[in-house]
C-alpha cells in the first residue's frame, strides 16, 4: 500500500497539477485547465479538491468573480517530499504503479508540449537520452550528491520573462547483474 503522500501524487493528473504549480505559481484552477488541455475540467477541479484536501496544495487567495469565488492556489512544497523511509516500505507492485503514473505524465506532458503550434523541440533544445553506465554503490552515490548539488538551487527559481519551465525526470535503476568476479 504506498503511503499517503504518495498516493496523492500517484495520479497522473495531480502529478501534472503539481508540475504547474512548481516555481512559487499561484493559479486558480481554471488556468490550470488551461495547462492541462487534454483532462476535463471536471478532472482537474476534482483532483485540486483531492490535492486541497490532502494538504498538497493551499488558498493562497481569493476574489469575487461575476457572482463566484475564484481561488488561487500554491503549493506546499513540504508535503511534496517523499523521504527515503515512505520509499522503502513500497512493495514492487508500488513502484511499478509509481513508475507507471511517472512515465505516464512524462507522456502526457510532452504530447502536451508538441501540440502547441509553438513548440519547437530543435529551438527549445529538447532531448530525451538514456545513457547505460557502469556505476559502483559508491559512484551511484556521488552522482546523485552532484546532480542535487546542480538541481536543487534551480529548484527555487521563480518565473521570469526570459524562463521556459522545463520538466527533468532523471530515473536510476540497475539494468543487469553486475559481472561475476572471476578467481
């Protein structure tokens, strides 16, 4: 069973709704129909109040709009983490679901992307390698330390004029037994 955390990011919608919020946004949830063109309204109104009401994301204002209320909404950035401790207790089934829900919205978001009639993945320096590399626990280790070192300041710049959001989904998994040791 994944954890709760988890589970509320374990949707491909919500996951994409998170997205949209990253860098400090505050969006009311019809503009983020708007960046999710391809999820009813319904969906994505339903899953705000699921990601509201599991704390993920807050009011961050609200206005009178011909009649309604339109809120803004944030997101809490400290019930986003997932710790390793959650991660351990998943069982393969879990992870199988997370990853899946994962490769989903990478899907989702960059068939997203192509539909603009603005997209240009040649101009917007697009790519999507995968590179097999022969790593030690140790050398494992120290990549992630160095890619955190480089990501996580980026993690904390806000929108600018001159800033295109840019979704990074690094992925590490062992695909082969390492070599027998030979005598």
């Amino acid at each position: 069973m994944l954890v709760e955390g988890l589970e509320l990011l374990a949707h491909p919608v919500r996951l994409r709704i998170v997205h949209a919020m990253r860098g400090g946004r505050e969006l009311t949830t019809a503009q983020l129909c708007d960046r999710i063109p391809d999820a009813s309204k319904a969906m994505v109104y339903r899953h705000v109040d699921v990601l509201t009401t599991g704390g993920i994301l807050e009011v961050a204002g609200e206005r009178r709009v011909r009649g309604a209320v339109e809120r803004r909404y944030r997101l809490r950035l400290d019930r986003i983490v997932v710790d390793a401790d959650a991660v351990a207790t998943l069982s393969p089934d879990d992870h199988r679901r997370v990853f899946a829900t994962s490769m989903a919205v990478l899907a989702a978001e960059f068939n997203a992307y192509l539909d603009r009639e603005s997209s240009d993945p040649a101009a917007d320096l697009v790519g999507y390698r995968q590179h097999a590399v022969w790593l030690s626990r140790g050398e494992l280790e120290q990549m992630i330390i160095n890619l955190r070192r480089v990501l996580l300041p980026l993690l904390a710049n806000q929108p600018a004029p001159d800033r295109a959001q840019y979704l990074l989904s690094p992925v590490f998994f062992p695909i082969e037994q390492p070599p027998a040791e030979s005598d």
